[in-house]
C-alpha cells in the first residue's frame, strides 16, 4: 500500500508517518522503480501500536524501546512491565507538577480579583520579578512558582 492509503487505515496524518521514519519507530519501505513506497500491513499494525502507546502517555523514546521487546520474542513480559511503570511514575510527577501549577494560579486568580490596575496585578508582578510588592495579598503568594 502507498503512504497515503497507510495514513488512512492507521488514522494518521502522512507527515506522522515521515516522522516516525525518521525517528526509526517505523522503517521506511523499498520504492518501486515508479519512485513509490510500499507498506506491508505490518506498517498499520505498527503505527497503530505507536499511536495508542502515546494515548498511554509513553514517549516516543519509551515506544521505541516497546517496539523494540515486541520484536523480541525471548524477552518477557516483565520488562515489558517495568517500562509501564516508569512511565506511570513520570505521569505522576507531571501530574503532581500540573496540581501545583493549578494551586498557584488559583492563589493568584483569588488576588487578582477586584484589582482594576495593571501595576497591582500580583500575578504580572510576579512573572516580572517586580521588588516593588503591592499590597499584602502578593506577599503571601510571592514564591508560589517555586514550590
């Protein structure tokens, strides 16, 4: 099959699938002497592990290495277990981070309210950097971004 037709039955967009050959994640198929290539259905079967090991949250590195035990047969399935869990513990940092991050925007969105001045905006003050602190609602959230 040609690249477009991989790209439809895998849901993909074509460029995807020049990405993922030039990451290595899919080897790039022979051309015919027309200056086509052609993919095997093992291309499909492929790219769709690739997809829904991203919708997983792994990256592109750890679906590499996925990839590469799939082909293994004398590999195990712990291994295989291993990587899920060191991507689940990424997440969960990620996720730990977003909660922060959403705690500390709270915190200034709180402050923000009722404040029509620009210069005693407490969360443009501290973006900026502002030494200058205005009022006592930023003081208690000066250093919120480095929890």
């Amino acid at each position: 099959m040609r690249i477009s037709e991989l790209a439809a039955l895998a849901d993909v967009k074509i460029d995807t699938i020049r990405y993922y050959e030039r990451r290595g994640l899919l080897v790039p198929p022979e051309r015919l002497a027309s200056g086509y290539r052609t993919y095997d259905a093992d291309a499909v079967r492929r790219v769709s592990f690739i997809r829904r090991a991203q919708a997983l949250g792994f990256t592109l590195h750890e679906i590499e290495d996925l990839l590469a035990l799939w082909n293994d047969s004398a590999g195990s399935c712990q291994a295989v277990e291993e990587r899920a869990r060191l991507a689940r513990e990424r997440i969960d940092a990620k996720v730990r981070d977003l909660t922060r991050m959403r705690r500390a925007l709270d915190q200034y969105v709180t402050a923000c309210q009722h404040r029509s001045a620009l210069d005693a905006c407490p969360l443009l003050q501290e973006l900026g950097g502002s030494e200058q602190r205005n009022g006592g609602d930023h003081e208690e959230l000066h250093g919120i971004s480095s929890d």
